[in-house]
C-alpha cells in the first residue's frame, strides 16, 4: 500500500554488524553506550532488540546499570575484517 511506511531496507545482520562497530571504535578503544545512546545514533528504535541478539550470540556484554561494550571476541572479529560497509 502506498501508505504505509517502508521497512528498513538494511538486513538485521546489517544493523546488529552496525552495533557491534559502535561498540568496538578502533581510535577510541573499547567505548561503552547505552542502548539509549545507539537509539540515538543509528536513528532506531529497537536497539535493545540487536543488543539482546549480540548479547545471546557472546559478542556483547551488559553492565548491571545498563551500558553495552563488546567482548574480546567481537573486538578480534572487527579487527581481522575491519569496519567494511
């Protein structure tokens, strides 16, 4: 229908890669952000979905007051492919 809204044309893995990229700056180090903070970033609603995803998956961890940041696993991924868009 022309109404109604287009979906995002970028696949999950596209968007939860894009998460971990977030998470693992090669300058910065290892950042830490909220699921919040990615909300706004990426310009989504849904992070937390992506999060829990990566999460279950063993590439991210969470902190008890919410912040996210990869685990060393997903760092090495990131390293041996680089940020590739």
């Amino acid at each position: 229908m022309p109404n109604e809204d287009t979906p995002d044309p970028r696949s999950y893995y596209e968007l939860e890669r894009d998460v971990l990229y977030h998470l693992t700056t090669p300058e910065e180090g290892q950042p830490l952000w909220s699921v919040e903070d990615l909300n706004r970033e990426m310009d989504r609603t849904d992070a937390i979905d992506l999060v829990n995803g990566l999460r279950r998956a063993g590439l991210i961890h969470r902190t008890s007051d919410g912040f996210v940041f990869a685990t060393r696993a997903a760092v090495r991924m990131v390293q041996m492919v680089g940020h590739v868009v």
